[in-house]
C-alpha cells in the first residue's frame, strides 16, 4: 500500500466513476427547482492557470451544494473561440517556424486554426476534469458551434429590429496588424518617450501665424480646424478667423473650444475627427468634417489632402518626411521631449491607430435601464451587496 496519496491514480478512476455514472447530468424534465450556472467559457487561446482554478472551485461548490439540497442542477460547461486573439497565438506559433498566415493561404491556415482551438479545448476540460469539476459534460459547449452562432445571428436581428443596433462610422481603436477594431478593454497603454512638434499655420489674408502643438505631426493633412480655449486670452482675436495648413495651403478655421487646455504645448491644438477620439468629439460638437488620411493599413491614403510625397508611405516615415518638410519650409517652430501613453493592441502589442471607421453599436442605455430595474426590484442580487451601488 502506498504510503502518501496519490491523487492522479486515485482521482482519475473516480471521476470516471462519476462520468459512467452520469452523476452530473441534468434532467430537463425534472420536476426539481432547477438551479444553474453556465462557465464563464475560458478562452482557447492557452491552458487554465490558477484564476481559472479558484473561479470553477467556486462555481462547482455552488452547484454542488444546491444539488445536494435536492434542486436539479446543471453546471454548464465550453469554451471560448476569442477570434482575433487565437488567430494571433496560432500565428506565433507560425513564427517560430519562419513562416506566416499568408505563406499558408487561407484554407490551411483555417485548418491549423482549428486544430490548436480542438486541442486547447481537449486539454481544458481535462484539466476541469482533474480539478473535480461536478460538470454535465453531455452539454459541454463551444461558441462556434452551430448552436451558439444561429443564436448570435437571432439575437442580432432581433435587437437590429428594435432600433437598438445602428450602423455608423465613429472612432475606434483600429489595428493595422490584426486588421480588426479593437475594444477598449484589449487596448493597453504604455509610456513612451516621445516628443511635441510646434507648427506654425500661417493666418490667411493678414500676416502672422498661430502655432499649434502635437504630438502626430503625419495627421496634420487631415486637419479640420485649430482650437483654442475661448478663455485663452491671447488667441481671443483670432478666433473666427482663418489660417492656412503648411505643405498643402488647405484654408482650416480658428475655432473656441473648452477641451483646449490652455496650459498644453502652445494652448492651440489642431483637430483631426477622423484620427483622434478627442478631436471627433470636438469635430461633432462644430459640425466639422473628418477627412481621413490614413488607411487601415497604417498607411498614407493617396487623396488631394495629403501631400503626394506621402502617399502611400507608412505612417511612421510619413511622420519623418513631414517634419523634414516642415523644417525645409521653416514652420517647424520647436521640438521637445513629451513622455506620453501611447495605445498598445493588447493581442500583438502593434501601435493603434485611431480611425474613423464604419462599425456596428449597440445603445445601451435601455438595454442598461432594464438591467438596473431588476437589480433594484431584487430580481437579481449581487454578492457582496455593495456592487449593486
């Protein structure tokens, strides 16, 4: 007889035990309360690490005990496709290889794809498994199955039915390695030494020039407009006028905005709706246009704003060319150090590029509404208590 424990002789014939037997199944048709949670699904993009560990331990006490109690319950288990991020693991896998998605072509690509999702899947339920995870695996769900997409398709529709789905171009965080809008949430934000180009935009009809302040001067083609605080004194005759885009002579307007902070760079900021959140949201509020002047692709785009030593060039020796044409022309006023966040995609560390870019939204201020109503009526309860504040 051995002297210590062995789990992973002991363990694995039990849960076998507790499978054969069917332990953990459901009956639909029970005439039991029924009690239920379905798994947050871990994504397959890796393996369960100890987060997962403690979150299914304490999911799987709650189902136990409830089904001990008499209800009949169902612990639902899947996993997660996670899109983008699990194209982007397989591709460093790829990469250690010498090799990339487009040396593959598509359809193979698709297929190793779904070889790594197939595998992770595996070795994440077998390590629920090893954890004891009182699961009804006859159940067990992925979010591409058949099942899952026909109801991502319904609930689509329907809510595109209700007016709650809207199709319009707004600022997203914008990938130009991954290809994709990436949310909030998978945009992380590192500091990096960088520096604030002062420009001088000559006025238009009347010597002198404002000077305006950045920290992308490669945007500048797609300029709308300058502002300035309307409390800022020493721009308050300008404001109303006109200046002038140095390199294309586009005419733009001097326009008084609170969001200028008086005390950055020169209290003059150029606005470009369609490559800054910020910018829009001022663009929105004067009904400027957005003219957009870089691609998907983190390139130049090819059109009457930009200057046409620039078209096509990649956004970062678009920015080098600009500031040596700025200083060939001497409107490049001063450059100093500015230590800034700049936008990290979280899945491949690639530089966002903020763009002006058609998307799907949901609104979800009534969807909230009705969310709130049920946390108040009881209906649903949060624990501790205090989240529901």
């Amino acid at each position: 007889m051995a002297t210590t424990y062995e789990a992973r002789e002991i363990e694995t014939d039990i849960y076998k035990f507790w499978e054969n037997n069917e332990c953990f199944k459901a009956d639909a048709k029970s005439k039991k309360e029924p009690y239920s949670i379905v798994i947050p699904p871990p994504n397959v993009t890796g393996v369960l690490h100890m987060g997962h560990a403690l979150d299914a331990t304490l999911q799987d006490i709650l189902t136990r005990y409830h089904r001990m109690r008499g209800y009949e319950a169902l612990w639902l288990p899947g996993c997660d496709h996670a899109g983008i991020a699990t194209q982007n693991v397989v591709e460093k896998q790829l990469a250690k290889e010498g090799k990339t998605r487009h040396d593959l072509g598509r359809e193979e690509f698709v297929k190793i794809t779904w070889d790594w999702a197939n595998d992770h899947k595996g070795k994440i339920l077998n390590q629920f498994k090893k954890l004891g995870a009182s699961f009804d695996l006859s159940r067990a769900r992925f979010t591409l199955d058949e099942g899952c997409s026909r109801a991502v398709k319904k609930v689509f529709v329907d809510l595109y039915n209700k007016g709650l789905i809207y199709k319009g171009s707004y600022i997203v965080n914008w990938c130009p390695r991954c290809q994709s809008a990436i949310s909030d949430i998978e945009t992380q934000y590192e500091n990096e030494d960088g520096k604030l180009w002062e420009i001088s935009y000559p006025l238009k009809d009347e010597m002198g020039a404002i000077v305006i302040a950045t920290t992308r001067p490669e945007t500048m083609f797609g300029d709308v407009a300058v502002a300035v605080n309307p409390n800022d004194y020493k721009y308050k005759d300008l404001i109303g006028k006109k200046c002038v885009i140095p390199l294309t002579g586009r005419e733009i307007p001097i326009i008084a905005d609170e969001y200028v902070d008086k005390s950055f760079g020169t209290g003059a900021l150029k606005i470009t709706p369609a490559h800054d959140p910020n910018d829009f949201e001022v663009g929105r509020r004067h009904n400027l246009k957005s003219i957009k002047v870089i691609d998907e692709q983190g390139r130049m785009i090819a059109c009457a704003e930009v200057h046409p030593e620039l078209h096509g060039r990649d956004r970062y020796d678009a920015r080098e060319r600009t500031i040596r044409m700025l200083k060939d022309h001497q409107v490049l006023v001063r450059i100093t150090d500015h230590p800034h966040a700049v936008g990290k995609c979280q899945r491949c560390n690639t530089t966002i590029e903020p763009l002006l870019s058609e998307q799907w939204f949901v609104k979800m201020e009534p969807l909230a509404k009705a969310a709130i109503e049920k946390v108040k009526d009881g209906s649903i309860k949060f624990v501790p208590s205090r989240w529901e504040k």
